[in-house]
C-alpha cells in the first residue's frame, strides 16, 4: 500500500514537473519566428493602423487601434497607444520601447507599467515600412499593422500567408470591424 502511493506521487510529480516544463502543454514547442534583418528605427517612427492581432487580455474590447512611435535622443522609443472601447470610450496607454539586438533593432521590448516589459518581435516589414507584422517569440501575441487604411486585399493576404508560415496562428485573428478592404 505505502509503495503503490509512493509510485503514484512520483509518477504524478513526474507528469506535473513535465507539463510545467513544457509549458502547460497545450502548445507544441517551436522554435522562435525569425525577424526581418534590419530595422530602422527612424523609419519605424509614426503612426501605424492595427488591421488584425491575437486576442489578448490588455486590448479587450479594443478596435481602431493606433499605435505611434517616436525616436527619443537616447535612441530608445516612446510609445502611445490608443484605441476605441466597444462601449464607445477613447483608451490611450503611453510606454517605452528599446532594442535587445542592436544595430539590427528587430527584437524590442516594449514597457507600459514598471517593471513589466513584454517582446516585440518585428516578424516581416514592407519594403517602404507601409505595413508590418509583429509577435512575440512564443507565440502568443501577434499584430498585423499598416500606415494607411483600407488595406489591399491581396497585400493583407500575403502578409497572414507570412505570419502562418512563420508559425503564427491565423485562424485566431481579430479583425477591426470597421476594417475596409480595397
């Protein structure tokens, strides 16, 4: 009796210590999305028009979000975020974003409330820095965003087509509702 329990509670350690290692296990594990080669941070800098994301818990209810960056001297960035509750009240959030692989300036952390600061991986950018798609390295957290509103059909296609080959999941996506499409 006393080495059937003392099994029991090994193999339940065992089990627990295992799906606490993997991450709960209800993700398989990857390897992390690759990000573009090079950011300029300058360039980066404006205003940019959320088009789709994964759901998280910091933007419920949220639609026409804006974000927009702005160089400061020390290089780092200052971030203000804003959106439109369901109910009709303005949101706005202001924070600081900086690089962790300087020159390339491609993974960031960005930081709203001390001393939390989440990934902002910059997974795909267009050529001219018109659109941008944006994760985190585990997954969880992913932006599509653009310069200008309504976005191309064709253009927002190949960008979820990138952001599902990078592993990315599409199928979960919250699209704005005043989303337009030309």
């Amino acid at each position: 009796m006393i080495i059937s329990r003392l099994l029991f509670t090994l193999s339940f350690l065992f089990v627990f210590t295992q799906v606490a290692h993997s991450g709960g296990g209800s993700k398989p594990t990857m390897p992390p999305p690759d990000t573009v080669e090079k950011v300029d941070l300058e360039k980066y800098a404006g205003k940019w028009f959320e088009v789709a994301r994964l759901p998280n818990s910091f933007q419920k209810n949220c639609f026409q979000t804006t974000a927009e960056y702005s160089v400061k001297e020390n290089g780092n960035l200052k971030v203000v975020n804003k959106c439109v509750k369901t109910n009709g009240d303005k949101k706005s959030s202001s924070g600081k974003a900086w690089s962790v692989n300087p020159p390339k300036n491609s993974k960031l952390k960005v930081q709203f409330f001390w001393p939390f600061d989440g990934d902002y991986w910059i997974i795909g950018l267009g050529q001219n820095y018109e659109w941008a798609l944006v994760g985190s390295p585990d997954y969880e957290y992913m932006w599509i965003l653009t310069r200008e509103l309504p976005i191309e059909s064709g253009l927002l296609q190949e960008i979820l087509n990138l952001a599902s080959e990078r592993g990315y999941d599409t199928n979960s996506l919250l699209f704005d509702p005043n989303l337009k499409l030309r």
